[in-house]
C-alpha cells in the first residue's frame, strides 16, 4: 500500500507529465508562427497572419493556462516562466489584429492568463497588456469589452508602486477614461445588459482610485453623474454594488464629495439606505465606505445629519451590532459590517445634533456589548455596588472580546463624552449602569496601560494599538462637560489607584524625564512619551498627587517638553502610532486635515498638562516664587512670553477684537462682515497674537507713533493673501494652494489666481521680517512653477514691481529655454525692456 508521500510524488509526476504534454503542443502551435525583434522594446515578437495557426495558438495557451489553474505550485514551475513571453507575445499579436472572429476568444485568454498566473511573473509585461486592451474597451462587440475590461482591472489592482506611474501614462495616451465613460453612458441609455455597465464601472472605480488626477473630470461630467443618479434606482444588487464602488473612488476627492453631498434630494438618502440592514452584506460593506469617504469633513457631516441624521445613526448603531461575519474573539476582519460601521461613528469627533441621536438609540449599550461579551444577560439590575461594576468590568476585559474593535470603540467613547452637553440625563434615562460600567471599563483599561508604559525599558506589549485611544478617552471623560460623567471619572480613577497611584506617578515621572531628553525617538519612544504625558495630565487633575507633582518637579519636565515643541524639535502626529486611522491614503483635495489636538499632539498635551497642574495646584497664588524660579531657569524666552501678556496693559483685555488688518480694496463685490459695518474686505485680529508672532508689529505697537493707537492697520495685499496671513498668525501653518486633481485640472489663469497670494505674502514677509513665513512662501511659489513653468510669465511681471529680485532671477531662468518662442509670439512686447534683457541673459547663459 503506498504511503501518502508516495502518492503525493506520483500526483506531482503525473501534474508535472500533464502540463509538459499541453506545453509540448503549445510549442508546438507557436512554431507554426514566426519570430522578429523588436528593436523599441528590445524583444523578440511573434506573428502569424494565418487565423486557424491564430486560433489553435490560443487554444492551446488556454489548455495550458487550465492546467495551471488552483495550483500554485505549478503556476511558479519553471516551464511557464520560459514560455511566458511567448504566450504573451503571441497573444498581444492577436488581439492587436482586431479580427473580429478572434477577439472574444482572445480577450477570454487574457482573463485567464492574469487571473492564473502569478502577479510577480507579470508585472514586467503589465504595460504591454494596458496599451493592447485599453484600445479594445469601445470595442462594439460587447463579449470583447467585458473581458478587456476585467483583465485590465485585474492588473491595475494588482500594479507594483515600480509600474503604476507607466501604466498611468499608458492609459492617459489611450483615454482608457473617457471610453469607459462613453461605454457607462451607452449603459445608461439602455443598449448594453448589465454585466457590461458592472465591468466598466468596476475598472473605472479602480482607475479613479489608484490616480487622484483622473477624479476630476470623472466628476465633472454632468451626463455621466446625471446618467448614475438614474441608474441607481435599479434594484439589481450588482449594478448597486459597482456603482457604489465607483462613488467611493469618486468620493476620495474631497471636492467631488462636497459636490455630491450638494444634490441634498438624492445622494444622502441614496447611501445612507444602502446601509440599511434590508440590503444584502456586500452592499452594507460599501455603503458605509462611500459615507466613510462623504463625511470626511465636518461641513459634509453637519449637511447629512441635518438631511437624515436619524437613519444615518440607525444604520451605524445596527451595523456595529453586526458580527456575523468575524471571529467571536478577535474581530480582526477587517471587511467586516462591524468594523466598517466603527470607522463611520468616528464623526462623534464632530460636535453637532448627531451625538443626541446616538445617545437616543442606545450608543451607550452598544460600545458595552461590544466590550464585554453577554453583557446584557448582566445587567438586570439597575443598581450595582461600585465593587460589583469593578469585578464585571475586569472579568469582560480579560476575555479580550472583539479586541480588534478597541481602539474605535474608545475613540467613539472619547468623542461622544467630550461633545456631550453639560446634562446628559434628558437622553440616557435608564442607561447610567452603561455609562458608569464604560467610564469602569476604559480606567481599568488606562491604568494597566500606564502600568507597562512608564517603566523605560518596556517593549514587548501587545496591545500597543489601544494603549494612547484608552488613555486619550480617560483624559477627555475627565475634561467632559458634564459634570457626571467628569466626576465619576476621577473618583472612580482614584480608586482604581488607591494603592499603586503614588508608585505609578513617580515611575511615571521618571519615564517621563528621560524621554523627554532623547536626542531622536523612534516610533515606540514616541508613543511611550505621549501615553505617559497624557497619564501625568490625568494624574494631575487628582488632588490626592498635587504635593508628589510639587517635590517631583514635574512642571520642570513639562516644561522643557513645552520648550523642545516651540523649538520643534520633538513633532508627533497622532496618526503615526494609530493605525485604525489609517484610511483613504490615496485621497486628494483634503480640507480637514487636523485632529482634535492639532498637528502636534505632544504641543497641545503639554499645555494642557501644565494649565491642569497650575489650575488643580494654584501655584501662581500659593507660591509664585517657586513657580518663577523652576520655570524661569529653563525656558527663559517662553517664560517671559507669558509675563510680558501677563503684565503689559495693552494686554489688559486679553480675547477682546482690539485691531482691524484691512486688505487693499479689490474687486470683491457685496463684501459684508459679521462684526461691523465696514464693507471694505478686512479681519478682526487679536493684538496679542499680532505682537507675539511678529517683532515688526510689536515694535509699531508700541513705538508711540499714530499707528500705534490705530485701531485699523492697511496691508497692501490682496484678501485671498491676508486670509492665509492671518491663519498663519494663529495657526503657526500655512495653508496650501489647491493640489491633487484640482490644480492639474486648472488652465493658467486659475492657477495664477492661486498662486498670486503667496508671491504677495513673500513681499510681505520680506518687508515685515517674518522668515518663516517667507520661507514657506518660497517653497510653494516653487512647487508651482516646477508643475507650469508658463506662469513664471505672469510671476516674473509681478516680482519685477515689487522687486523681488530672486524670485524674478528664477522666473527668468525658466523661461530662458523658450526666449525664442516667447520673443517670436510676441508675448515679451509687454515686458520692460530691462525685464527682456534679463531673459534674454538667462537664455544666453543657458545656451
């Protein structure tokens, strides 16, 4: 009797026997044409003009390719590595004949031939195939076109980072887009079935997803999105699913998501109902993607919860419930309904009237059940004694109970507590059990987090991926406005800590002084420093650790925490150590791009670490020489930023609008402002942030002169360049031009539009000595003439009269290779004479 490894050698003989004997006759049927190289390429081609030698070659690639199929192991056999550029070759000829007869047959091989083989053995002849299919999708033998299209989208999906940017290339010569438009359209109007319209909306969902630029156009075809609106009322859930599919690749363009969002009749209501639990899974699954896309920015949230808030609430509330389709322990799949819905629910990080519907349909009992398994079967009674809610608390945690999910499910809790009302009792009548078990289960959850996090040399901990969304939610139930939830959160805290408090802070401290100080952080000393920044600011709001925070000089340490982030020298973004965030990569046009905490999360945790130890401490009034002292010593300049506010009188007023910057007049029309009357575009500015921003204007402001009484300071800029200024003086950023599939989708003129604030600023920056400003001012005024060097011909005129000499060499520099061209079409006649000369210089030195 043979052996199982018997038998497996002897199936491998007969597999191996089987596919040399196919390709024994596909070699044989590939020598019946002839071979010529090609010199472009670099290889050898096959032909054949004879249709039966045509035929039978792809016949016989397909057996081999059937022979091949559900084995991997004989996928990646030598034998098909040698004869692949062959079959390729061959099958490239035949498509590229276009003989009616052939074309379906062939096309169903090149489905075959990307769907068997292995990606990597494809990817260096990937760009032979686009050129080859792309021009067969307006094909009007529908049995040609489906094919195309779906190997064409097999292989973009498929695309190594080395090819994509050819392939995009390759499909922008073939307008592989607007075929695949034309064919949408010829769906729409009812002359094609429906595996077609399913195929083409599929590869064009694809195509818009990997290249942001091809967005735009899509998008602004109104006969195509009026034809999709119609489409869409269909019920085959097909036709539903790809159409769905191409929104959200249309959507991950966040201007094209604003348009869409403005057809307030339709759209909103079109995929909130896809969500609903009437539609099949699949479905579901894209319908919470397209919103997850949609809603984005708070300006779109805001407009569907005002249009249809409550079904949009009902559809993420019954969608996180759904966990069919994952692990009972682990939910880490992440196609799952589940974790979809828990991707949406993070727009709680919005205030606005969706928070009153979550807390209405129960968000409260859901987050639980999602963290403590059966919990519900627990929770019969109303009341339970704190050590009972301690003990249900800790025994749900250990089980480890959709661990997946945490880290949404803290987010979400964060959210709801920071945004809620000062009384939450009118909409959680019933669930305070919930809200108490929750506010437990995140302090237990928090407490052990800073227990493996303060010691130094810990970095084996497995749950990582939850240890800062734990941390950050205690923190903001601590800051909640209402007063329950924020008082509950600190006695239950001290309790937790009742006899490892004293112990965790000071080792916490200690941690904490020696991150503070790394010359570099990698990605684990980064979490490290800001979870233990966020445990010394929870600690900090206990009274019971006032004296421990005095002796142990933990304002010193945050404080040169403070100093390192006015210096920039320690930068963290969240989203570097949060990966349930990291979605949507290949958006464009994004217009929401900061979290709750701004760009540097370590910046905005530390000031608030010192204003709740000077606020829980009363340091100022209790000791203000202590305070003066340790913090003078470290940060001198920081420090004296604060008492020169402090003292000075012309701070007195502190948030009062005590100074107007008015921009030159220009072509605004019907201008109005919210504060006054004035009609002449201006800004209401703070004259603290002014004077703290820019030495310039605090020497004016108290240089004694009129100007320095003046309640209205003109700057000789547009309104486009003093609304960047302004964000830049409160902000420390300064905001881009448009990017993406916007600006390549702008002709010069609008691109000049954009453009001109930032030349304007740079003038600015120059004469009011701001070198930051200035700098960033420079680097995008470059970006954009690297991108369209014919608008260094409206940049060049500007910088001359306003004698911005380097910007004017550079400019010259650019349009020096097209001296000739420009000088012969006469767009120079405009210029002054000394400005031509300077051209023509620029074009003799290049020469």
């Amino acid at each position: 009797m043979k052996s199982g490894r018997d038998k497996e050698k002897e199936n491998d003989r007969y597999i191996s026997s089987h596919m040399q004997n196919l390709h024994r006759r596909l070699l044989h049927a590939l020598n019946l044409g002839t071979r010529h190289f090609d010199e472009k390429t670099n290889r050898w081609r096959w032909q054949c003009a004879n249709i039966e030698v045509q035929k039978n070659v792809l016949r016989s690639i397909g057996a081999f390719l059937d022979s091949l199929s559900g084995d991997a192991r004989a996928a990646r056999h030598a034998v098909v590595k040698e004869s692949l550029p062959d079959i390729l070759g061959a099958l490239l000829w035949i498509l590229q004949c276009k003989n009616e007869v052939l074309l379906s047959m062939a096309s169903n091989v090149a489905v075959k031939l990307v769907s068997v083989l292995p990606n990597p053995l494809l990817q260096s002849h990937m760009l032979d195939l686009v050129y080859c299919l792309s021009s067969l999708l307006s094909s009007h033998q529908v049995e040609v076109a489906i094919p195309c299209a779906t190997t064409l989208n097999f292989v973009i999906s498929n695309l190594s980072a080395t090819n994509e940017k050819d392939v995009m290339e390759a499909l922008k010569e073939t307008e592989a887009s607007l075929r695949i438009v034309g064919n949408i359209k010829d769906f729409a109007e009812g002359v094609k079935k429906i595996e077609y319209f399913e195929e083409m909306t599929l590869l064009l969902s694809t195509i818009l997803w990997r290249w942001p630029p091809s967005r735009f156009s899509v998008c602004n075809d109104v006969i195509l999105m009026k034809g999709l609106a119609n489409i869409h009322t269909k019920t085959d859930s097909s036709i539903k699913l790809a159409l769905l599919k191409l929104y959200t690749s249309i959507a991950l363009c966040d201007s094209a998501a604003r348009r869409l969002i403005e057809d307030e009749e339709i759209f909103p209501q079109m995929f909130v109902q896809a969500m609903g639990k009437s539609n099949p899974h699949a479905i579901r699954i894209e319908g919470f993607r397209l919103a997850q896309c949609l809603l984005r920015s708070q300006d779109n949230c805001l407009k569907v919860v005002g249009l249809c808030g409550d079904a949009l609430v009902e559809a993420i509330i019954c969608g996180m419930t759904e966990t069919r389709l994952t692990s009972k322990k682990f939910g880490n799949n992440h196609g799952s309904l589940s974790v979809e819905a828990c991707q949406l629910a993070l727009i709680t990080r919005w205030a606005g009237d969706h928070h009153t519907n979550f807390w209405k349909q129960g968000i409260d009992r859901v987050l639980l059940s999602l963290l403590i398994e059966n919990i519900e079967d627990q929770l019969f009674e109303p009341v339970l004694a704190l050590e009972k809610q301690i003990y249900m608390a800790k025994e749900g945690l250990k089980a480890n109970y959709h661990l997946g999910r945490r880290s949404y499910l803290w987010d979400i809790l964060g959210w709801l507590t920071i945004h809620c009302g000062e009384n939450l009792y009118p909409y959680t009548r019933g669930s305070e059990l919930c809200i108490k078990l929750l506010i437990t289960c995140a302090c237990l959850s928090f407490v052990d987090t800073l227990e493996k996090w303060c010691r130094i040399c810990q970095k084996d901990i497995d749950d990582h991926f939850q240890s800062e969304p734990v941390s950050r939610t205690v923190l903001m139930m601590i800051h909640s406005p209402c007063n329950s939830i924020s008082s509950h959160t600190k006695f239950l805290l001290s309790d937790v800590l009742k006899v490892k408090g004293m112990p965790c802070l000071k080792s916490l401290l200690h941690t904490l002084d020696y991150t503070s100080s790394l010359e570099s952080y990698g990605s684990f000393d980064k979490l490290q420093l800001v979870i233990n920044l966020i445990g010394f600011t929870c600690l900090s709001s206990l009274p019971q650790y006032r004296r421990c925070i005095i002796e142990s000089k933990g304002i010193k340490v945050i404080v040169l925490l403070l100093k390192r982030c006015l210096n920039n020298d320690i930068h963290i973004e969240r989203q570097s150590f949060t990966p349930h965030l990291h979605t949507h990569e290949r958006s464009c046009c994004c217009f929401d791009k900061e979290d709750w905490e701004g760009s540097n999360i370590l910046l905005f945790y530390s000031l608030l670490a010192l204003t709740e130890i000077l606020h829980q401490c009363d340091l100022l009034q209790e000791n203000p020489q202590q305070f003066s002292g340790e913090v003078t010593n470290i940060t001198p300049q920081f420090v004296s930023k604060l008492q020169e506010i402090y003292k000075s009188n012309s701070f007195s007023h502190g948030v009062r609008w005590d100074i107007i910057l008015g921009a030159k007049s220009n072509e605004l029309v019907g201008w109005t402002c919210d504060i006054c009357s004035d009609t002449v575009p201006h800004m209401h500015v703070h004259k603290v942030i002014l004077q703290s921003g820019c030495d310039y204007l605090q020497g004016l402001f108290r240089s004694g002169m009129q100007e320095s009484h003046s309640q209205v300071i003109k700057v000789d800029i547009s309104w486009q360049a003093l609304i960047k200024l302004v964000q830049w003086f409160y902000s420390d950023e300064l905001p881009g031009p448009p990017s993406g599939c916007l600006w390549d989708n702008m002709d010069d003129q609008e691109k000049l539009f954009n453009l001109q604030p930032y030349v304007e600023l740079y003038w600015l920056a120059e004469f009011w000595i701001l070198e930051n400003i200035q700098k960033a001012c420079f680097n995008v005024i470059m970006s954009c003439l690297d991108s369209s060097w014919r608008l260094s011909i409206r940049i060049i005129k500007m910088a001359y009269n306003l004698s911005l000499w380097k910007l004017v060499d550079i400019a010259a520099n650019l349009m020096a290779p097209s001296y000739r061209q420009l000088r012969d079409s006469g767009e120079l006649e405009e210029f002054d004479d000394a400005l031509v000369d300077l051209i023509y210089s620029a074009s003799i030195q290049l020469n």
